[in-house]
C-alpha cells in the first residue's frame, strides 16, 4: 500500500456520486479500494456497491454456542460435581435450568456480539485516519486508494460529475 496514492472528492449529492463511483470501476479501481464516507447513512444498494460481508453474525453465534455451553456447566456439570440431595428433588431440575441456561445465552450473546463488533470496526482506532471535516454537514466523500499513474483519471472523473473538492487527503488523528 506504500505505493498507491489517496484522492478524495466530496459531493454534495447523491446521484453524481453514485455515477463517479461507476466511473471509478470503469477505469480498474476496485470496490475495496473505494471508500465512500458520509455523515447520513446511505445503504450500499442506494450507491451501486456490493453488500458488504460481515462476520459479526457468526461471532454472535459462537457467542451463543459458548454461553450455552457455560451454562450447561454451571446448571447441569456443577451440580453433579458437588451433589447436595434435597428432599426427593432431582440434583438438576429442569425448569432453573432452563431459565439459567437462557440467561447465560444471552449475556454471552450480547457481550460477545458487542466486543465483535468493537473488533470488527478497529475500536478504538490508535493510528490517524483519512477525514475531511466537510462532510460533517451531508457532503459525501469518495475516497480512493490508486497507483500513482491513476490519480489524474480519478481526479478527473470526480471533475467531471461536479465533486465540489477534490484533494489528496491527509491523515488526521479523529
């Protein structure tokens, strides 16, 4: 990545930022070096890109599998491992259990879905990032990874379809 260049172009638009991004992918620049940043939250359809692949519903699904697992222990292993017998009760009753094993479930569902998705998005973010503060007020922001043979193409393409600003950006601690 040392040896790509970064061009930002801001729109205050949607439809000619969607037409620059076709245009982008017309001259070789792929999806994943595309990065569109906004402070309204457009849906990848709403901008002709691929829906992005996430891998928190199976993080939170481990997390489940794992929470069933610790609560089978503590309500159904423990239990067996220290046995207290009470008046005629069977050591494991069903219906604690049941009521146990759900809430373990769900809090290491809900934990574990929460630090997955504080993972899956690099929070918090220790190294500067790209940012033009413009887009705080509804502009949206290309943000292409290029080599360095590329970046007039680019640079023209966002002219083209009317970017108000076009910029190599810098890094900003957010």
């Amino acid at each position: 990545m040392a040896d790509q260049a970064v061009v930002m172009g801001s729109f205050t638009d949607i439809e000619p930022s969607v037409d620059a991004l076709d245009d982008l992918r017309a001259l070789g620049i792929p999806d994943a070096d595309i990065t569109v940043m906004s402070s309204l939250p457009y849906s990848p359809g709403v901008l002709g890109r691929p829906h992005p692949k996430s891998r928190l519903p199976m993080i939170s699904l481990v997390s489940a599998v794992v929470g069933l697992v610790a609560g089978l222990f503590f309500t159904a292993i423990t239990p067996y491992l220290y046995i207290v017998r009470v008046g005629g009760q069977p050591i494991v009753p069903v219906p604690p259990t049941l009521l146990l094993l759900y809430e373990f479930i769900m809090l290491l569902l809900i934990v574990g879905t929460f630090g997955g998705f504080l993972f899956l998005n690099h929070f918090p973010s220790d190294k500067p990032q790209y940012y033009d503060p413009k887009l705080s007020d509804g502009r949206i922001g290309i943000l292409v990874h290029c080599a360095p043979e590329k970046v007039t193409e680019a640079m023209a393409v966002f002219q083209t379809h009317g970017a108000e600003d076009v910029h190599e950006p810098e890094r900003r601690e957010l």
